[in-house]
C-alpha cells in the first residue's frame, strides 16, 4: 500500500516515498525519526491537492441504513416501475396474477393474449367452460386448478359484485384462487393502494440483505413494511423484483457477487443460505 514517509529532521522528496517534516538540523548524529503516513490520510490532509480523497465507508450494520440505501439505489436503477404482466384492467390483471403462481411472468405473457382474445370480462369467461379455458393456460402450470379458479371467481363476480373487481383485500381473497399474494398485486397496481406482495425474489433478497429473517413470506412482509416508508411500497416491490432478476439471482449471486450485496457487506466471505 502506498504512504508517505513523514520525516522530522529532513525535507524535501525521498526514495520511493515523500519526506516531510521541518528544517534540516545540521551535524545531527540522532538518527532521524519517521513515520509511514497512509496514502488516503496523506491525500486528506492535502500533501497531493490534485488527488481526491476517497469517501469513508458508510455504515450498514444497522437494518434501517441498510433499508434507506436499498430505496435509494434502486430508484436509481429503475426509475420506471411498468407493471410486468400485461393487462388491460382490474379483471385482466387479476386472471394474470392469478396465472402468475408458479409460472414465469414471460410464460403468462405469451398465454394471456389467446385467452383475452376469448373472454376479457367476467361476462365473457362465465360462458367458457372449464376445459375450454384449461386448454390454453394448461401451459402455465397447476392444470386444470387455474382453470377452475378462473371461472368460479369470474361466477362470483357476478354474483356479489356486478363483474367489478372488489376493492378490498378480504373481498378479493374470497375469490377462488386468490391468496393474499394476488390480491396484494391487484391492490397495489391495479387500484394504487399501498401494498407489498412478497414473491420469491423478494424473499430472497430481503433475507440476503438482513433486512429480515425470512422465517415466513409473511414475516418478511411484516417486516419490510416496517422498514420502508408506505408511499414507496408499491413502486419499490417491483424494483426489488426487477434487481433480483437481473442481478441477485437465485444462482448467480449468493449474497457476495451482486452490487448491494457487495455495498452492504462487503466483509462478507461465505455464501448466504435462504429460505424458501
């Protein structure tokens, strides 16, 4: 590591460091004395004016500066938030979410258009029968449940709401098919209302990044609510969706590798194990 060699008795430039000290003391036989002074202490108290000193490093090892810094930098990355099924109302998202469980967002994305072409209203999809709508999503899995789901929730949207998509949390996860996962989505991006849906990435990452300890989906929940501000839920669940796909995999970091892990422990050795 480079330094600089603070002298006492001499001046001027030395061999393979700088020396720096006071005026030469003529027929001095003490040896001299000195120190090695870091490099980065050197630069801060200006002995090279045209080097910038490099900023200290900030202090994560509490859960909230780790949390604020986390907000901060994926706003940075994403600054846009586009919802990642495609839809073109309430209903449509709701089937998606819905189609969502256990199936890539690409995969629902390619299913969705032929069914939509069909049915796009509760109306529509209550004149479907099961095994009609089963033959196009059998493709994203968990046949012929997701079929079933759709139309009986489509029934009774009808039924109790007049083919609107409820507005309440209670009110969705009556629907079949529809966990607190699905209507926290729904809520969230299709009405604007607060929310945090906690999908496999985020369970993932929220625990790499020890901002819970991933004890449950709902503890994690629980948790990130309480660390981030509620006007930023919505937006920042996507984000964190968005950064776990691109850069803290599953399988291509373990918590050592990606970016923020680096930042937020960058001591950190030994892989990270995650539960499910």
């Amino acid at each position: 590591m480079g330094g600089l060699r603070f002298d006492l008795t001499r001046g001027g430039l030395g061999r393979g460091a700088a020396a720096v000290g006071g005026p030469r003391h003529v027929g001095c036989k003490t040896r001299p004395r000195s120190w090695l002074l870091p490099l980065s202490w050197a630069v801060r108290l200006g002995f090279f004016p045209g080097m910038a000193a490099s900023p200290a490093r900030q202090d994560f090892s509490r859960r909230a500066d780790r949390a604020a810094y986390i907000d901060r930098r994926l706003a940075e990355l994403y600054p846009n938030t586009p919802v990642p099924l495609d839809h073109t109302d309430a209903y449509t998202l709701l089937i998606a979410v819905l189609l969502s469980a256990q199936c890539t967002d690409k995969r629902v994305n390619l299913t969705t258009p032929a069914l939509f072409r069909l049915a796009s209203t509760p109306a529509q999809m209550v004149k479907l029968n099961v095994a009609e709508i089963d033959a196009i999503v059998r493709p994203c899995g968990l046949a012929p449940r997701k079929a079933q789901a759709i139309r009986g929730l489509s029934e009774l949207l009808l039924e109790r709401h007049g083919g609107e998509v409820p507005r309440t949390f209670a009110e969705l996860e009556a629907l079949p098919g529809v966990g607190h996962k699905t209507a926290s989505v729904v809520m969230a991006q299709a009405f604007g209302v607060p929310a945090f849906p906690v999908d496999t990435h985020i369970h993932r990452l929220a625990q790499r990044w020890k901002l819970t300890n991933g004890r449950s989906v709902e503890q994690t929940e629980k948790d990130l609510k309480a660390l981030f501000p509620e006007a930023h839920w919505n937006a920042l669940h996507l984000r964190i969706i968005f950064y776990g796909r691109e850069h803290c995999t599953a399988h291509g970091c373990d918590g050592t590798v990606c970016e923020i892990c680096r930042t937020l422990f960058p001591r950190r050795r030994r892989p990270v194990a995650t539960r499910k």
